[in-house]
C-alpha cells in the first residue's frame, strides 16, 4: 500500500472535507448565506470575493430568502446580481441582473 494511502497527509485530508462539505450543501445557515452568496457571485463573475459586496438578507413570504449584491469587475463595471434560497435554506443560485447578459 503507498505511503500516502496508509498516512493521509494534511492537504488529502482538506481536499476531502472539501468535497463532503459539498456534498453536503442541501441547506445554507442564514447566518451564512450572505457570505455563501459571495463567493458562488465571485465565481460566476470570476473575481476574488473582496470585490463582491452584498446586502442583508431578506425573506420573502413563502419563506424563501435572497440577497442582492454587485461585484467590481474593473474595466467591465459592476454586475448586479442576486442569490437565492429556497425555504429550507438550499441554494438556489445566483441571478444575475445586470442587463448586459452577464
């Protein structure tokens, strides 16, 4: 047996709490949910998450949540977009508003 299989080395370790933090995704604390918001807006913007701002989240009546927010892109301006939850907290995705298609 190798030696890495037998002793999981740190880094193997943080790649798999990673990938079962993924898999375990279904629900998103409120609390959370506005920095959750950020980095899935900073990955589909492509930009580090320091140049993506967001508001408070708010619930809607059916108990559904949702927060807006905008991310710098520099020289391409700012894209407005908005990241929703289902009631039970489940990311729905990231929606973007701005109306240039992005």
């Amino acid at each position: 047996m190798p030696t890495w299989a037998s002793r999981p080395s740190k880094a193997l370790l943080a790649v798999a709490t990673l990938l079962l933090a993924g898999a375990a995704t279904d629900r998103v604390a409120p609390g959370y949910r506005t920095a959750w918001c950020r980095g899935e807006a900073s990955r589909m913007y492509d930009t580090n998450p320091r140049h993506v701002t967001t508001g408070p989240l708010l619930r809607a009546r059916d108990g559904s949540t949702s927060v807006s927010g905008m991310a710098d892109k520099g020289r391409e301006g700012l894209k407005r977009f908005k990241c929703r939850f289902d009631r039970a907290g489940g990311f729905l995705g990231v929606m973007a508003t701005t109306p240039d298609g992005e």
